[in-house]
C-alpha cells in the first residue's frame, strides 16, 4: 500500500483535544471548550499521513518517510464537511418559489407537493442524473460524508425507488415519508400515515439508517409525528425530526422525548425545547441557508451551545427552501447570524454532523480517521467565514484519494 504525507500545512485542523487552539484563539471568549475540548484544535506547520485511506499520523517539524509526498504549499487542511441533512433526490425547478419569497410571499410546506408531482414522473436515469450532479457540487464544495432522504415520492415504490437511488451514493439514507400528505390522502391523513408507518415503512426500511417526519403545521402534528417515528424506530432506524422550522411547536421535544438522533431546523425555540436539547444526546441541527432562502429569523446557536447542547450545521440541500451545496456559505451564515464562533461553527460542519449520523471515523482528522479532507486556499478556516462567496476549497479528499480539486496547485496567490 502507498504512503503519502501531505505536507507544508500552515493549520492542521485536527479536533483532537491534544493540540493547540490556533494562535490567537482565547478559548473562554470564542466559545472553545462550551461546545467542546476537541472544537478546532490543531497543529501550526504541519504535516498528515495517509495510509489505506486513513490518517496514520500528524506531527509538526520533519516528516516521517513515506512512498508519496505532496505539498500542500501553505494551505489550510480540515476535515471533510459532514452534511446530515440533504434532501438531493428529486426532479424540477422551483425557483419561481424563491423569486415569489423574496417579493414577499412566505414559505409553505405545500410547495413540496409540487416536487412530489416531478419527481413521480421522472424517469431513474433522469434522477440518477441530476443527483449525479448534485453529488459533484457538493464534492467540489468539501463534503465528504452526505446524508439524504426520500420524501418526493409519497408512495411506496416511489419513496423506496428514490432510497434506492441515494443508496447508490451514500450509505446515509433516511426514509422521509412523512414530509407531506400528498394531494390524493388530503382528505385521509389518519390513511396515510398508516400507509407510512406500514406497507411504505416494509418497502424502505431496509434501505434506510434513519427514520425523519415534518413535524410542523401544514405537515404532521405530535401525535402523527409520534406515531411515523416510533414505528421506524421500532424498526431499529434512527430518528430525525424536522422540527420548529417555521414557528415554535413540539418537534424539538418530541425528538429528545424518543431519544431521536436529531432535531433539525431548531429555528424557532421557547425556553423548554432550549433545555429538553441541552444535555440531551439529540443533536440540534441548523440549516441556516434555509432561513436565508425562506427569508426568516435565523437559529439561535449561541444560545444552544451556552445552555450545553450539541450543534451540527447542514445545507439541507433541497429545490424548495435551500438548494444550496455549499458548507462554505452555511459556515458563515451560522457565524454571522447565528452567532457561533468561527470554531464552533466548523466543528459543527464536520464533527457535530458526524454525531447526528453515529459515525466516529469521520468529521475529525485523529490517527485512525478516514482519510477525508477539505484544502483551503487560504491559511486557516476562518476565511471560510471572513471571505463569504469566495470558492476556497482547493481540493476535497475522501480515503486519501482527491476527488474534486487539485492538492498540488502552487503556493497560495
Ligand atoms: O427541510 N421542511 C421540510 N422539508 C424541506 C423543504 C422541502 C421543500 O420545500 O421541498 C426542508 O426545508
């Protein structure tokens, strides 16, 4: 097997709690050490090797010997972006939606109906195609580890056509057949979430880690959403909530009550969902890019990390409310607006997604990780937030191996 060092590394961000913060970094005043002892430490100068495809060790000064090296030329190494919330497969364009919200109009969980009818009659080349597509923006953009759902199908077959078609680019696939009543149950809700929770349930399980619902006015109420994750769960599949996204309700206390992996959205929280989600092993997941592109308040992050709860950050890539790839823009939107430090919020975007999927091997680059990593144009990850729209990923590492960008590029312009 061939050794590479990947070397000239002006900061290694590692999350190990036995670095250093990075010069300059005060751990009371940015947070460090409320969301965690590993947030953003790292390694000045230094150097990162890969062996079948996994981090064999990091240092600083000479590099041990190794078959390869590549310099990385005073860039910046973090770990690959873990996006747990994506809803990728789907066919159609809503950008009418968008242009309508930003002259007004509000969001509305009835828009996805719309994506339901295009996705029914699209054919699987057609969706195996654009998800392709999708796949590649977000590889460019840093990810290495996706999450996606089904939830524009609404039928049996459909919604297990589309878990099939995630599962031929990520193992993180979560059922989402409880995203909307569809137009031909409106009249029977009570129907179908039994069809959820039965012959739909049977037909995707298998091709599933998790189990999600919308929990949200216009969507399920407590009761359905109880029901939807509870037969899941009984099914041994993790449970996610889409949760106060558009108005405070019970999807944040639903998910700590069942134990569920995560509570995502988080945008609109009253006191007790705060508290239900600190200390609990739930994580709360922002997707700030769709409070940016449904024009709304934006998550409090500040506030769940000083009251003790675990952040990830998403993209929620998705046509309706956030289609966007980038972790680079999510990044600086949970900075900017939801007022984590700029630590903070690229744990969130590596290690804090990597706990909502339950996966220990990614979303950190300690001895023994996969090999998954994201070069920066720049010298620390803060230009992820301090130079918003531009691209800085140079390249993206999954194994050790490139798959977007370039690692040998010159020295840094
Ligand atoms: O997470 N809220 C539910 N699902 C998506 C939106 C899907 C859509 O509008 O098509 C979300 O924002």
């Amino acid at each position: 097997m061939t050794t590479t060092a990947f070397t000239d590394i002006a900061w290694l961000t590692t999350h190990d709690p036995a670095h250093a913060l990075p010069a300059g970094v005060d751990a009371a005043a940015s947070g460090v050490g409320r969301h965690g002892a590993e947030v953003s430490r790292g390694l000045a100068d230094a150097w990162l090797v890969v062996d079948s495809g996994r981090v064999a060790a990091v240092g600083t000064g000479s590099t041990p010997p190794t078959d390869q090296r590549v310099s990385l030329g005073g860039r910046s190494v973090l770990p690959g972006f873990v996006d747990s919330h994506t809803h990728m497969v789907f066919a159609g364009d809503r950008s009418a939606e968008f242009t309508a919200r930003m002259a007004g109009q509000p969001y509305a969980a009835g828009g996805i109906a719309t994506t339901i009818g295009a996705t029914r009659s699209a054919m699987d080349e057609d969706l195996r195609a654009a998800l392709a597509g999708r796949v590649a923006e977000a590889r460019a953009a840093g990810i290495t580890t996706l999450e996606i759902k089904s939830g524009y199908a609404a039928t049996p077959e459909g919604e297990s056509r589309l878990l099939r078609l995630a599962r031929e680019v990520t193992p993180h696939t979560t059922y989402l057949g409880a995203h909307v009543v569809p137009p031909e149950h409106a009249a029977d809700p009570a129907g179908y979430v039994s069809l959820v929770t039965g012959e739909m349930l049977d037909a995707c399980a298998p091709l599933s880690g998790s189990v999600d619902v919308f929990c949200e006015e216009g969507a399920f109420d407590a009761d359905q959403s109880r029901e939807v994750l509870r037969a899941g769960m009984a099914k041994g599949l993790a449970g996610r909530v889409h949760a106060n996204q558009l108005g405070e309700g019970p999807g944040v206390r639903l998910a700590v009550e069942l134990g569920c992996a995560s509570a995502d959205h988080c945008t609109y929280l009253a006191g007790e969902d705060v508290e239900a989600l600190a200390g609990a092993s739930t994580v709360a997941t922002l997707l700030p890019a769709t409070d940016f592109s449904t024009r709304q308040a934006y998550p409090d992050g500040r506030r769940l990390v000083d009251a003790g709860a675990t952040v990830a950050l998403a993209t929620n890539c998705n046509p309706g409310s956030s289609y966007t790839t980038s972790m680079s823009f999510v990044i600086a939107l949970a900075v900017r607006d939801c007022h984590l430090t700029l630590p903070e919020a690229v744990w969130s975007a590596t290690a804090g997604g990597a706990r909502s999927l339950g996966v220990d091997d990614v979303g950190h680059l300690r001895v023994g990780a996969r090999a998954d990593m994201v070069v920066l144009d720049a010298p620390s990850p803060d230009h992820l937030a301090y130079r918003p729209g531009v691209p800085l990923i140079a390249a993206t590492v999954v194994g050790g191996d490139v798959v977007a960008g370039d690692v040998g590029a010159g020295p840094l312009g």
